[in-house]
C-alpha cells in the first residue's frame, strides 16, 4: 500500500512539473506584452566620416514570466540605411523569430557608417533613423542618431599621441576647404604661416597620451595641441558673420560647455593676429611665450581648464575680447612683458581663480624663495574685470614697489572689482585706485552689469553701470559683435549696449 501511494504522488509531482515546464515554455500571443529597451534613443558620438563610428549596444528586455517572440527587427530605411545591426550575435538587417526567454534580454550591436564622398551640402548633417521591433503584431521602435561629417585630419587620422610639424619652406599654408578641420596630437607649425580664413571650423582630438622622456620612462601629457614656433606664424581671420571656431571634436550636447578636451594653441612667434575666433573647450587658450606676439581682437576664449589668455614675458594686443567661464584665471600675465587690452570683459564667476592676474617675475620654487624677474607695463582701456571673488584682479610686484618702470601699471575708464587688496592693515596695495587707476569703478559683487550671467550673457544690461562710462578711444568705433559704439560716451566692455 505504501509502495501505491508513493508511486501515486511522484506521478502526480511529474505531471505537475511537465505541466509546469510546458507553462514556462509557452509563447506569449498577447499583443498588449512590450518589450522595454535600455534607451529610446541610441547617439553616437561625432561621426567625422572617414572614421565610421565606435558600436554601441541596446539591450532589449523580456519582463514577463514567459518567453516571447519577437518576429522582426529590422532598420526603417532597409538596404539604404547607414546603420547595420547585429542580434545576440548574429549579423543581418531584417532578423527574423528571435525568441527572448523569460525574464530574460538580448543584445543588439549597431554600428553606423558615413559616405566619405557625400556632396558638402549635406555635411555636416544628422543621421536619424528608426530601429522597429515587430512582437504579436504590436510594433515598437528605438531611434538611432548619429552626426556626420566629412574633414580634413592634420595631419592624419592615426596621428594621436604623436608629435607632427607642419611646415612650407617660409611660405603660406591656408585652411580654407568647406570641410572642418580635425587636428590629432601635438602639431608643430615651423618656417610656415598657416592662414585660417572666415568660416573655417577646427576641431582638435585631446585627450591624455603619454610619451617617452628619452631614457624608458612615460610620462603623461594633455594631447591635442597647435604649437606655433619661432619660426612660424598664425594668422586666423574670421569675419562677425563667419568666425573661426576651434573646439574640441566632442560635438555632443554634454561636452559643450566641458573644459580640458584638448590642451590649447602655444605662440613662440612674432605676429600672431586672430580676429573673429572662439576658441573653447581647451586647457588653456592662448599661451603666448617669451617674446612672442599676439595681436587678438573680436574673439572669445571661454570654457577652460586654465587661463583663457596666459603671457609669458611677451606682447599682447587685445581689442573687442570676451574672456569668461576660465577655471584658472581668465588672463593671466606673468613674468613681466608689454600689454594693451582696450575694450575688453573678462569675467570669472563661479571660480576661486580672479579674473586677471599680474606680476612682474615667476618663482622657483613652491615657497618662492628663488624667482626671475623682468618688467611688465600693462595698459588697460575701457576694459570690465569681475566675477564672483571680493579682488578678481590680483597684482604681484616682485620688486616691492621700488621701480615704476618695472611694474607699470594702468587701468583707465575700467570697472574693477577688489576689496580685500584696499584694505590699509592688511590689504597689499590700499592706495590702488590713486596709483593705478584713472575714472575706474570699484564693482560690487551683485551690481547690475551683464544680461544674465548664468546664461553667459554677457551683454550688457538695460541698467548697466558699464553704459556711458567709457572714454572715446580713436580707431575703434565697433563693439564685438560689429555694431557702433556710441561717438562721445560708449560703454565700457566688449559689447555696446543697443538702444531700441
């Protein structure tokens, strides 16, 4: 009797079970049942077309207790589709009858191509397009985005982490293709002047490489570079309507504003100009070593890692400039040199960096018990120094204040923001205003002088103080963005304000 009853039971547990079993392996038929996706949308980064693009994956998900049969994915333009797709391994656009277990996911890898030898007027231009998923009659879709581009790679594409130079026998070099520009590591420019007119587009590939000192050991550097030498020279000439851009080659939305993508253009040359240029993104802007010269006007440097503008014992010229959101100092002059900033804002809010900083030597050492020192004569014009610290100027004479001529310093029809640098107890230089300055403003933090900073508007506000307060310098008659400035009481700063 027992033996009965236990084969019994165990007939019935095994019924139980291949029911069950069966249960699991039926297909859900249910149109209602979804699929869920990792992302409904899958971007690419910037496609530069001769480059195709990294893969990138969507997980797809079975949520419910059943398996269920997905009958077709496949890409909405068919055999004209830029993309190709690849399913849990397997290669093809359509895929057909791909059952997803329960409670289970696949992967689907996609992959997008650009044609190198599409006509420019559809480059750059935006790939978009509709991955479809076909499940019980019900029909879901994931969309794929990617940016494509043709350009012109300096000197090659396969040139990151290495050192190139571009030269032409003391002649002249002009970027003027349509296409971008793309510049990979550290690119030399020697016995050569490189022309980059209106409208050209430049990107630089950034990044940390690390490089070899000679005797086996690496070291780490920040890639990405245009390196003017003695010999060479940089003349960028962009118009208001077309200026020169040079930003790093991340064109997605999160890195527009991300300082630090590529390390910056370095002048060890003579008759540098730049005129209608942005440059954005890098460690620093513009770093212009001894005894060189830049003449800059009309630009914007803004969204780095350093300073927007660094002068190392050298000649600068800035006119018409906007210098903003630098994470060191907006300008920085160090080691004395010749500098003249007319019609110029630089702004540093949200930083613990001032906005200009001056000195006349450079230190040794950590404790600057050892230094260097050569005379700096600086010459500020019309100019807006502000941001969000009580002093965004900050002045080191390494002389003490023994010799004018070493550390000669004005600022004329100014706004200029200090406080703890007046104070006569503890302040380093208390009678700022009457030795350094003519017809200055002294700015509070919350005076009303730009449209709205956090949008980095830095146009001047209807209630401006900076309006009506600057001296009529002659030769220059027009703001930064090209339009008159006022003939007897302009505005201090680089934008003239308009009246409706």
């Amino acid at each position: 009797m027992r033996s009965t009853l236990l084969y019994i039971f165990s007939t019935v547990a095994l019924l139980l079970c291949i029911q069950a079993c069966q249960s699991d392996d039926e297909l859900i038929t249910d149109s209602s049942a979804k699929l869920e996706f990792s992302v409904d949308t899958l971007r690419f980064d910037t496609v530069f077309t001769e480059l195709g693009s990294a893969t990138k994956f969507i997980r797809v998900y079975n949520r419910h207790d059943n398996p269920i049969n997905i009958s077709e994915i496949r890409l909405e333009a068919g055999d004209q589709s830029f993309f190709r797709i690849n399913v849990d391994g397997i290669p093809g656009d359509p895929a057909t009858d791909i059952e997803v277990p329960a409670n289970d996911s696949i992967y689907i890898f996609a992959e997008v191509t650009v044609d190198p030898d599409a006509p420019l007027s559809v480059s750059p231009f935006v790939i978009t397009e509709r991955l479809l998923f076909e499940t019980n009659g019900n029909e879901q879709q994931v969309t794929l985005e990617a940016w494509g581009q043709n350009a012109n790679y300096i000197p090659s594409r396969f040139s990151s982490g290495t050192f190139s130079l571009l030269s032409c026998d003391f002649g002249e070099i002009t970027w003027d293709d349509p296409k971008p520009y793309v510049i990979y590591g550290i690119l030399f420019i020697d016995s050569c002047t490189l022309n980059i007119p209106a409208g050209t587009d430049v990107y630089v590939h950034g990044g940390v490489a690390l490089g070899d000192d000679g005797t086996g050991s690496n070291f780490a550097y920040n890639d990405g570079m245009l390196f003017v030498l003695p010999d060479g020279r940089l003349n960028i000439t962009g118009t208001v309507d077309e200026p020169v851009v040079i930003q790093g080659d991340r064109l997605e939305e999160v890195f527009q504003e991300e300082p630090g993508q590529w390390a910056g253009i370095r002048l060890s040359s003579a008759d540098n100009t730049v005129e209608y240029a942005e440059v954005k993104n890098a460690l620093y802007g513009f770093y212009v070593d001894s005894a060189a010269e830049l003449s800059i006007k009309h630009s914007q440097i803004h969204h780095t890692a350093g300073p927007a503008l660094f002068g190392r014992h050298a000649r600068i010229d800035a006119e018409n400039s906007l210098f903003y959101e630098n994470a060191g100092q907006a300008v920085q002059l160090s080691y004395g040199g010749d500098y003249f900033f007319d019609y110029c804002t630089l702004a540093n809010y949200g930083f613990d960096s001032p906005a200009l900083r001056l000195s006349n030597g450079v230190c040794l050492d950590p404790l600057c018990t050892q230094f260097l020192t050569n005379g700096i004569t600086a010459r500020f014009n019309n100019c807006i120094i502000t941001g969000s610290r009580n002093d965004e100027l900050v002045m080191s004479d390494f002389f003490g204040g023994t010799s004018f001529f070493d550390f000669n310093i004005q600022f004329d029809h100014c706004i200029v923001q200090v406080k703890d640098m007046l104070d006569p107890t503890e302040g380093a230089y208390p009678n700022f205003f009457e030795d350094f300055t003519t017809d200055c403003i002294n700015a509070v933090y919350g005076d009303t002088l730009f449209v709205s900073i956090n949008e980095n508007d830095y146009q001047l506000d209807t209630l401006s103080i900076a309006e009506e307060a600057a001296k009529v310098i002659n030769g220059i008659s027009l703001d930064l963005l090209n339009r008159a400035r006022d003939a007897t009481n302009p505005d201090i700063g680089c934008f003239e304000y308009q009246y409706e």
